[in-house]
C-alpha cells in the first residue's frame, strides 16, 4: 500500500496540469496513466490566451509553441461574417488570438514539465473508495493506492465519474470531421479562418510544430452516429471542402494521408456537480466539449490550473476543509465550461442539423445581420479575458497561501 496527498487519474492535457499545480501548492502528487505512455489521441490543436497564461505559470515553456492567429467566420466563397478581436495587450502577450499547433507539442512540453516521479504509467485503476479518512485505488494488478483527494482527469469514459455519480448516456452530436495538417503548402499566416456553406464547415489556421511552420484544417459535417463509416478520408475530405475558397482545398491536396484523421462528435450534459466528499473531475471527466468549441484542452488545462490553486494552503487530512476547496473549485468553473460545451452543441445544431427550408434564412441573417458577431466575435472575447482575470485573482491568492 502506498500513500501520496493527491492522486491524479489520467494523464492527459488535465491531468499533467493538475500534477503541476498541486504540486506547486505544495503537496505530494502521483499521476497514474493507464496506458505505457502519456499519448496525445489527435493531432490538430489550437489554444486561447488563458491556457497559454496558466501553462507559464505551471513551469511549462510555452515558447514557440504554437503560430500566433486571428479568428475570422466566413462564408463558403471567402466573405467574412465576424471577427474575433481582443485588445492588442492580450495579443501581444500571448502570441495572437490563440495558437495553431500540433497536440504531440503540447504533451512534450508537459511532460518536460513534470517533475520525475510524479507520472506512473501503466496503472490501469479498478476501483475508487472513500469515506472522509481519505480515498483508496485498486489498481488493476492488486496494488492499493491511498490518498487524501483523488481528481478524475481520465476522459469522457471517465471511472471517477461513474464512481461518484452514476452511468449518463453521451450525447451524440450526429456529426463527424476530419481533419489533417501540411508542412508543405503556402497560405497567408497567422489566420484562424472558420467558413460554412450549407451543410458544411470547413477551416484552417497557421501552426508552428517543433520550428516549423505549417498549416491544419478540417471540414465537418452531419453523420449518422450509428452507421458505419467506409469511405476514404482523403477523398471525402476533398469533396467536403470542394466548394471552399482557396487555401483549403490545397491544404487538404498537400496532406499526406498519415497526417490526416476522422473522428466523431459527442459529449455529455454538464453536470450539475463536479466533487463529492474527497474526489473531483477535471477535463473531459468533468465536462466532455465537442471539437465545434476549440476550447476543450484548454479548459482542461485551465481546471487543473485553478484546482491546484485551490488547494494550496488547505490541510488536506480535513475533510471540511477539503470539501471548502473542491467547492470553491468547481463553482466558477462549471458556468464558463457549461456555456462552451452548450454553445458547441448548440452550434453543430444550427450549421449542420437545421431543416432544409430554414437554411437559406439562417445563412440571410448571418451574412446581413450582427448577430454572428454579437453571438461569437463580442462574447468570445469576454470570455477570454474573464479567464484570464480569473488568472490573475487565483496567483495573488496564492500568493498569500504561500
């Protein structure tokens, strides 16, 4: 049997955040992934300001990391609908809107970050018990873990949410994407460009991938969720993004097909709470965000951020006190998360599921009216700055903990 203060399960974007912050707070750690390496399960990635801010802070050299990018909506043919602005100091900061880079990158840096010992792999958990004395894991060859606090960071199947409150259904946003990169093709830089037509999205951005600079896109759209998929990703990317203005279809063109992925959209209604007694969700296990949100690692690096910052000062043997901190943890995250998650689904709705007849009066309103940039370009940004406010509130906070 082997003690540590906090137990982290899955190590992913969440969970190697949440390692560093509870150890910044000053606390024992041990992240335990199931699989023989921390691995990242995509490719294409892009991340805003305040997971940018909350990875300096947690000792992770965000340096090049990413290719600095505006964010524009735009129709098929290329005119543009809104825009994302954000005031040039934040810009400035942080390399752009947002960086484009490649998921690979980001656990690089992560795991460089994380102190030796602290990431055991090859740690399938069985069982998670508790009761206010603390917390036990059964791992998968008998081995008994026990801590103080346990944080799922173990994904959309995550067990630590099963265990604590019970089987939901995942909600099936019956659309699927396919999505790649290229290191040779030429397209202006430092863009986000997200267009649609009718029926489809289709985008790219500028990426920097270990001092190189590249491109990503993808293209979206409906799928039965329940039927199979056969065709060639290649080829149905391709048709996808026929009708899309240039540089899309030569990006997708200069893709070699190892660089190019399908994956299905799907999450799961926010949940109402995150903690119970000792244990809480981070990432995916706490509020599993459709792709359509561009958001999802980087709210989960954001929750391990603050969960760290939470508990630094708290005794960790008391229960209350626990149970103060995972409370005051979960309280301003699950509104911000809650709004993303329902917005990506909420969006995958309008562009891609709307009736035939209405699809023309949609695309009338958003190509002649604010509403796009009231809905994306305006509440975006305020978003992206409340975040990194939050930042900044939680580091003078432990500051005085300190």
């Amino acid at each position: 049997m082997t003690t540590h203060r906090v137990a982290v399960i899955g190590a992913g974007p969440a969970g190697m955040a949440t390692a560093l912050s509870v150890r910044q707070a000053g606390h024992d750690v041990v992240l335990l992934e199931r699989y023989p390496r921390a691995r990242p399960a995509g490719n294409i990635l892009n991340l805003w300001p305040p997971p940018i801010k909350a990875l300096g802070l947690l000792g992770v050299d965000v340096t090049d990391l990413g290719a600095p990018c505006h964010s524009e909506f735009r129709t098929a043919a290329g005119r543009t609908r809104a825009s994302i602005d954000l005031p040039a100091e934040v810009v400035r900061d942080y390399g752009g809107g947002f960086i484009g880079l490649l998921r690979p990158a980001l656990y690089e840096r992560l795991l460089a970050a994380l102190p030796s010992g602290v990431l055991r792999v090859n740690c399938p958990v069985r069982t998670v018990e508790q009761d206010e004395n603390g917390i036990s894991l059964t791992l998968a060859d008998g081995e008994v873990l026990e801590a103080d606090v346990v944080v799922g960071a173990d994904g959309i199947d995550s067990l630590v949410r099963r265990t604590l409150w019970g089987e939901s259904p995942k909600r099936e946003h019956h659309l699927h994407i396919f999505g790649g990169y290229t290191f040779d093709a030429t397209a202006e830089r430092g863009l986000c460009v997200v267009s649609h037509d009718r029926t489809v999205q289709g985008s790219w951005t500028s990426i920097r991938h270990q001092g190189r600079d590249g491109f990503q896109w993808w293209v979206l759209t409906a799928h039965d969720a329940a039927a199979e998929f056969t065709g060639d990703l290649h080829a149905t990317a391709t048709a996808l993004a026929a009708g899309f203005a240039d540089p899309l279809p030569r990006l997708i063109a200069a893709t070699p097909p190892e660089n190019l992925q399908r994956w299905v959209l799907r999450d799961r209604k926010p949940l109402k709470q995150w903690s119970r007694g000792r244990a809480t969700l981070v990432g995916d296990a706490a509020h599993p965000t459709s792709p359509y949100a561009a958001y999802g690692a980087g709210m989960a690096i954001e929750d391990g951020y603050f969960l760290g910052r939470r508990l630094a000062g708290v005794d960790l043997s008391d229960f209350a006190a626990v149970r103060r901190a995972l409370e005051a943890f979960e309280a301003p995250r699950k509104p911000h998360t809650a709004r993303q998650s329902q917005q990506a689904w909420l969006l995958g709705k309008v562009f891609h599921h709307a009736p035939r007849p209405l699809r023309a009066l949609r695309d009338l309103v958003l190509d002649h009216t604010p509403l796009l940039q009231k809905v994306l370009g305006e509440s975006s940004p305020g978003e992206i700055l409340e975040q990194l406010d939050e930042i900044d509130r939680a580091e003078r906070a432990l500051g005085r903990a300190g």
